[in-house]
C-alpha cells in the first residue's frame, strides 16, 4: 500500500509548482483512481491464471486465489481511507 501512494505522490511531484492546490488534489484521485485500477488489472490476471490450471492443482489455485482477492480488497480498503 505504501508503495501505490508513493507512486501517486511521485507522479503529482513532477507537476508541482504548476498546479493550484485545488487542481492537485483533483489529480492526486484520478492518479489514485487510476494505479488501483491497474493493480486490481493485474490482480485479476494473476487470479484468472490460477483459475486455468489443471485440474489436479485446482485446489491450490483457488487458495491462492481467494488470498490475492482478500489483499486486494484489504488494499482498497486502505486506499479509500488515504482519501
């Protein structure tokens, strides 16, 4: 979690001086909005993958999966709290 916002922060960062206070925190949600929603593509990509294996490893897989899910949305959880 501490590395998406140091993300955001580095990406506003490269803006400053530019911006109006107002027009930066507009900015910093849509970053935001926008890195979550490219973990989450990600995060979803890695649990598919766990979805198509065979058979005899389906139930590792959906340990693993339903593990990537609840960080996930532990993560989201966290983010919408920074706000």
């Amino acid at each position: 979690m501490e590395k998406l916002r140091d993300i955001v922060d580095e990406a506003v960062d490269k803006l400053d001086g530019s911006l109006s206070e107002d027009q930066t925190k507009a900015i910093t949600k849509v970053i935001e909005a926008a890195v979550i929603r490219g973990m989450l593509e990600g995060q979803h990509r890695a649990v598919d993958a766990c979805n198509s294996i065979g058979e005899a490893e389906q139930d590792i897989a959906h340990k693993i999966a339903t593990a990537i899910r609840k960080k996930n949305d532990a993560l989201i959880v966290s983010l919408s709290a920074m706000r």
